[in-house]
C-alpha cells in the first residue's frame, strides 16, 4: 500500500478536484512552491526542505496524531461523508432497508451520547456473562470462536482468503495473533517508550476490568494474569519481518491433522461456529505458534483466558459504549500515539459509518461528490506508467532475455482497478436500526465476517475491490496482480478550479500512487507470485540471486535511518514498501519526462520542470507525526516513516543530484556506486 489509513487530521485546507488543466492561469503564488522552508537545503533533508514551511504553520492539532496532505485529504472527504451521514439521518420516511436508512441509523446511535451513557457497559453484559460461565476447555474455544464473529478476535487469526499457490480457490488460513499491544516487540524491548506503553496497558486493562465489578485487587490480578498470557504469547510469535516472506508463512495441512495435533483448540466446534462446518484443508502460518497456543490452552488457568476474553471484548466495543469507557481507551492510546486530546464525537462515528458501510456509502460518494472523468483520468496516467515500466524492463541490465519475458508478461496483464466498482457489495442482510451504537456495531462485524467466511468453497470473484472509493490509499493484490487506486486520489490540495499540472500529477498520482503500486508486483514478495498470482518461482536462479542482492542494499540503507531517540528504520520489514517507493519516483519521473511541460521545459511557479517533479514528490509524503506514534510506526508499520520516503528513495535517483546540485558532504549523497537501482 502507498500509505497509512490511520491518519486523520482536524483543519480542512482548500482542495482542487481534477478539472480542466490549465498551465497559463498559475496562481501568483504556488502552492507547493508555499511550503518550501528556504532554512533548509535539500542535500541535507529535501523532506524538510519541500514542507516545513507548511509544518511550521500547520501544527498538529492536540486531538491528533499527525498532520499533513493525508489528513487534508482524509478530513475533506470526511466533512462529506459527515454530510451524506446527517442529510442520512434527517430523514423522516427513508425506506427501511435502504443504503440512507442504514447509514442515518448507524449515525444516529453513534451521537446520542445521552442513551450511550446511560447504557455504560449494558450492551455487553451478556456476552460478558457468557465469558464468566466457560468452566472448560471447549466452552474456552468455543466462546472464542464466537466472539471472532463479532469483532473480538483473540487466541490465533482464522479467516477465508485466496490460496497463494492455487488463486482461483479460497482456503482457510490459521495464523498468529491474539496481542493486545502493536506488536510482539513492545512485550520485549528495554527502551524506556516501550516500557511506558506496556505500564499504560496495565492501568488500561485494571481500569476496564474495574468497570466490569472487580475489586481493585481483583482488577490488578486479572491485569497481571492477561499481561503474563500475552507474553507468553508473543514469545512465541514470529518478528514482524518473518512474516514478509509468503513461502515461509505458506504451510498447507490437512484439517485432521492440524486438529488431531491441536485437540485443545477444538477446531472442529470452533470452525461450525464461525460458519466453516466441512474443511478439508488449512494454511497454517506459523505451524509453531499454534502449537504453543495448543499447550499454553492447557496449561494457562482459565480464569487468566476468562480474563483475557473480557478484555479483548471490552477493547473491541470501547468505542461504542459510554464517555467513560471511551475515556479509558482513549487515556491508553494516548500513551501509545500522543495524541492529548480525543477526536470530536462526530468526526468518529463518522469513520465507522464510512467503515461499516463502505460500499453503501460509496454509492452516494461517486454520485454526488466524485468529478466525472475520474476513471478516465486515473486511467490514462496508470497506463502511461505502465508503458514506462515495460520500456524499464527491457533494458534492465541484469536481468536474462528469459526472466525479462516472464517480467513483461505480468505487467501486460496486471489489472488496473481505478476510481469505483461497476459491482458494488449486496449489504441487505446487514440489519442496522435505532436500538444501541454497540448493537449495530456487532451486527456491522458479524456482517463483515460472514460475508468473508461465506466465499469458502465459492468461486473467487476478481472483480471485487477491497477499499471504497472515498478512501484515500491504494493497494496491489498479488493473489490477483491487481492495483485498486480508488477515485479520491484524484484530489491535490491546493490547487482551484484548475488541474494540477503534470509535474504534480505524475509525482503524486504517477509515481507514489501507480508506480509504486505496480512495483508491489516486483518487490522482495510480489516477485514470488506469477502473472496469475500464483505463488511460483518465475525466475532463473542466477536473476534471483541478482535481485536479492539488490534487495538487501536497500535494506541496509534504510537501516542507517534513525527515526525518533535511538529508534532505527527497520529495513528488512519496510524493504517491499521502500523497494515500491523507489520503483514508483522512478517510473513517475521517466513517464513525466514524456509530457509536453517536461519536453518544453515549462516553467511554473518559477519551477523548471525537473524541480517541480521532485518537490511534487516531497508533498506526496507531507507527513508531521508526533514521536510516541513514529515510534508505534517504527515496531509495528511495514511502512517506512514519510521522512525517509522522501529522502530514502530520492537519494538513490540521479537526476535528483543533479536537479538540487546534491554533492559530497550533503546528508542525503550516496557515492553512485552504492545508489539502489532495481527496476
């Protein structure tokens, strides 16, 4: 993916949706040529050097964790889906049943704070009461298995996916999982954030627990009980860039032998419940932690697994129930992302409305807020790219005549999804109504899970999207070799009633967009799937062994970065994302060079056209985060911080030397022998 979609911000800038291009009506005063700091030089740190004006005048608003083009974006397309949910709820006759009912509904119980907090915790209450009654083994597994169906996944990751090695089929995956924290590593590390974060989770968890009727004491106990468990768990979890590599997590079994192995997991209970009666096989990840899991079942008491499954309950609903009980989240994920102050009720439920009912409000999105000529626009510049990706390729010098084929073969045939479905998700079975926000939340996520567990045994459908059309972000699906590039990536703040021009749209729409999603089908993972997305080996061993090698200098330059205190980069689980960054500047730059504003070097905004291409490229990536959640993303994020995304891979690009006049000395020069080139 290009980037994360967690972030959010408050303050609405002026955007421009894609129109009419226009290069002679630049405005007097660029905006991008606005966030330039003229204090920096852009050897030293170009990510600086393109934004921090902006960053000085933009400060991260106390509710946030971040700011920057992202959450400008996000927030804009936020106020109209805000819009699409109030106009939603107004309603007085909407068809029961309707995409407007449902979303008005859902709306609705989310802002009636008055009903919220005079429920508290009720809506849970059974549920709960259900945890307390598990007085073995299988009724521990089996009320497990439920609560996965309704959002409060634990123990281990069961879902239904395509088959990495046969893509036309779905199988059942069993994987690691069941932390509370971000990551294995935040159980382990010594560092004095780290230790920060586990403490609040332990006033966390004690304070839910205390909401639930324990004692104090008991609430401390039943704290310490679920911290032990979920250490015990993550010691035997695989580090985070373990699970990058799709042959090693790839471990296909028989259904009988995964279940006679692991009788205390009651797989055979486990699966009906969630829907999956008859399996024949499973793809287990990490064959070692379910057989940790397996003894730890065993051995762990049961009130320490009873308490383990309230907790993950009341994390799961804490955001649908009372003030308090979101105050107590919020205290915690205040620890772990800095963020001081919560968001305003209505900018959240209006991310859940938009969450829950992605495809229904995507519908009304297209049709009353997305610019016509969206798909053709995306699709014109997605097909520039691949052009120059092909030319690429064919004149890659270590790469045999033989491999190249193959290459060009799955390039020519990837899938280009752009701007919105012409099929969208049937959502009539999801029941949304006026009861409680915690009710239609768990009716929302038994949905979501059905409609997963339902594909089991069912062709695979390639024509489906996973994002809406109103999400900022973009993906590539290897199973498929597919980029999905939604139509709100259309929009480019700052720039009215005009189109941006193509130094800014080839660097942000062009290379960090396209580009870099179609380099996911050759990074260190997607160049283990062949053009029907199957997991094969698809090279000659001599291209393979240069490739890696290739691989591992942009792991190690990445290494060297440090992010916040003494935290580094961590290369190899950010090296597929870092490898797409560079292959997308690159393809961006050399498709850019093809226009008639970069042939007949125009000037605008007193750029040349060169200039204008790398600091576009810098506001792509115009990112501010605060250091607790830079160093949440630094353990937890296969995505490089925006820094180094900027500066990362335009210090392996040459024509950004020579553009900046980038020399020796500079932070950013690396001597031109020991500049990544891949792709």
């Amino acid at each position: 993916m290009r980037m994360h979609k967690n972030l959010k911000q408050a303050a609405i800038l002026p955007l421009f949706l894609l129109g009419i291009s226009s290069l002679s009506n630049a405005q007097s005063i660029d905006p991008m040529v606005s966030h330039i700091d003229s204090t920096e030089t852009p050897g030293h740190d170009f990510f600086l050097y393109a934004n921090g004006k902006w960053f000085k005048q933009n400060p991260i608003p106390a509710s946030e964790t971040s700011n920057g083009i992202f959450q400008i974006i996000q927030d804009t397309i936020n106020a109209q889906i805000h819009d699409v949910c109030v106009s939603s709820a107004k309603l007085k006759n909407s068809v029961k049943g309707s995409a407007r009912q449902k979303i008005g509904d859902l709306f609705l119980t989310g802002m009636d704070s008055v009903s919220l907090n005079r429920m508290g915790i009720t809506p849970l209450k059974a549920d709960l009461a259900r945890i307390n009654q598990i007085a073995n083994i299988n009724q521990l597994m089996t009320t497990a298995a439920y609560l996965r169906t309704i959002g409060a996944g634990s123990m281990y990751g069961l879902g239904v996916g395509q088959d990495d090695k046969i893509s036309s089929k779905h199988a059942v995956f069993i994987n690691q999982g069941g932390l509370s924290l971000p990551d294995r590593e935040y159980y382990f590390a010594t560092d004095a954030r780290a230790a920060k974060v586990r403490e609040a989770f332990l006033t966390y968890a004690s304070k839910m627990f205390g909401l639930m009727g324990y004692s104090e004491a008991q609430a401390k106990s039943a704290a310490d009980e679920v911290m032990k468990l979920e250490t015990a768990l993550a010691k035997v979890s695989r580090k985070r860039e373990d699970l990058r590599d799709p042959l090693l997590n790839y471990n296909k079994m028989t259904f009988a032998k995964v279940a006679s192995e692991n009788p205390s997991l009651e797989l055979q209970q486990s699966l009906a419940i969630v829907g999956l009666p008859k399996v024949d096989t499973v793809i287990v990840g990490q064959p070692e932690f379910v057989t940790a899991l397996n003894g730890y079942i065993k051995t762990m008491p049961l009130s320490a697994w009873k308490s383990y499954l309230k907790l993950r309950l009341m994390s799961a609903y804490s955001d649908y129930l009372d003030d308090k009980t979101f105050k107590i989240a919020f205290e915690y994920s205040s620890a772990l992302r800095g963020a001081t102050e919560p968001r305003p009720r209505w900018k959240r439920v209006t991310d859940e409305v938009d969450g829950s009912l992605g495809d229904l409000v995507g519908q009304v999105y297209v049709k009353d807020y997305l610019p016509k000529g969206t798909k053709e626009k995306l699709m014109e510049i997605g097909t520039e790219i691949k052009k120059v990706y092909a030319e690429r390729i064919k004149n890659l010098d270590w790469m045999s005549s033989e491999t190249k084929i193959k290459a060009l073969h799955k390039l020519d045939v990837m899938i280009m999804k752009v701007g919105y479905p012409d099929k969208w998700k049937d959502m009539s079975k999801m029941q949304i109504d006026k009861s409680s926000y915690a009710s239609n939340m768990k009716r929302v996520a038994q949905w979501h899970y059905n409609y997963m567990i339902s594909k089991y045994g069912k062709p695979v459908d390639r024509t489906e999207w996973d994002m809406q059309p109103q999400t900022y972000n973009a993906y590539y699906n290897p199973s498929n070799n597919e980029i999905v590039v939604p139509g709100c990536n259309i929009i480019v703040p700052g720039y009215e009633r005009k189109m941006a021009d193509d130094a800014i749209l080839y660097s942000i729409i062009g290379g960090s967009t396209f580009g870099h999603e179609m380099t996911h089908g050759f990074d260190d993972q997607g160049a283990k799937y062949d053009a029907n997305g199957n997991l094969a080996n698809w090279w000659t061993p001599e291209d393979s062994t240069k490739f890696f090698t290739k691989t591992k200098m942009i792991v190690a330059q990445f290494n060297k970065y440090i992010a916040v205190d003494s935290l580094h980069v961590n290369g190899e689980m950010t090296q597929g994302e870092n490898i797409a960054d560079l292959g997308g500047v690159a393809m961006g730059y050399e498709a850019f060079k093809k226009t008639a504003q970069y042939k007949n070097n125009q000037v605008v905004g007193g750029l040349n056209p060169d200039k204008r291409f790398f600091l576009g490229y810098g506001m792509a990536w115009m990112v501010n985060i605060r250091p607790e959640a830079l160093a949440n993303q630094i353990r937890s994020d296969v995505h490089s911080p925006a820094k180094f995304r900027i500066n990362g891979p335009l210090s392996d690009i040459d024509a950004f030397y020579k553009t900046f006049d980038i020399k020796p000395g500079d932070a950013m020069w690396i001597p031109e022998n020991q500049r990544v080139k891949i792709w």
